[in-house]
C-alpha cells in the first residue's frame, strides 16, 4: 500500500483527537512525532506517539509495539494505556515520563559515578524484563532513555 502523510503536522495545541486534547509537541523524529496530550474525562496527561508517513506495514509495526508494550508492567518501561487513529495514522497512547532523557542528562556534562551507576542499573533491568518476554527495543539510544 502507498504511503499517505499523517496528520502530524496538523496537531496544534488544542486540537481535539478521540477523548484526548493535544497539549504540546515532546518531540519528533525520522518516523514519529510525540505529543503531550490531555484525556478530556479523565483530565491526565499522556504521550501520544503518531507515526509520519503511514503505511499499512508501518501501522501494524506501531499496533504490534503498542500490544507488546501493553503486555509488559515494570518501572523502566513507558506503559501503553490506549491505541487511537488520528486522521487516519495510528497513534500510541502512552504513559507520559517527567524528566530529562539520558541525551539532554549528558548535554549537562559527566555524570557522578554513582548516577552512572544507579542508571545503567535500572537500564539493564528494564532491558533484561523485556528480553524475558521476547521483546526486543529496535531503537536504544541516550534520547529514549
């Protein structure tokens, strides 16, 4: 199938997708735009991964990463709570993570041993439960940590 362009671009703050009400961008990339977004019901805010381009194989390989992330519950790893389509792309619902990521920490400058320490340590547990479950991260670098 063709690809079409997603609706990413079009997603100002304010504008109102399923339950969910788009805050601001978090960040975009190669493949994906994330976004803060507040559920209107339940008023919580959550991250919303929506793929850019889109193609059928592009939106089963998001609805399988949505799936199997539902399936894993451990501390190190962003939960999925919801799968919604956004102009016909496929958007992740997903638990929204407060701080910086590991990239923006080492823009900083060194870390103390003991963080280094206490990071790769939860790094490799969260890691280590989802190679338990057969679940491979195809995308492990500082900016998703």
């Amino acid at each position: 199938m063709p690809s079409r362009m997603s609706p990413s671009s079009d997603l100002d703050p304010g504008v109102q997708l399923d339950r969910y009400v788009v805050v601001r961008v978090l960040g975009s990339g190669g493949h994906a735009t994330v976004y803060e977004v507040r559920h209107v019901t339940l008023d919580t805010h959550h991250a919303l991964k929506v793929l850019h381009g889109v193609s059928s194989e592009a939106s089963e390989r998001l609805l399988r990463e949505g799936r199997a992330l539902g399936k894993l519950n451990h501390p190190g790893i962003v939960g999925v709570t919801d799968f919604i389509e956004v102009a016909g792309a496929p958007g992740l619902v997903m638990e929204l993570v407060d701080g910086l990521s590991l990239e923006a920490l080492l823009k900083r400058g060194p870390l103390a041993e003991e963080h280094f320490d206490s990071i790769t340590q939860q790094l490799l547990d969260a890691v280590g439960a989802a190679h338990e479950r057969g679940f491979l991260h195809r995308d492990l670098k500082p900016a998703n940590i």
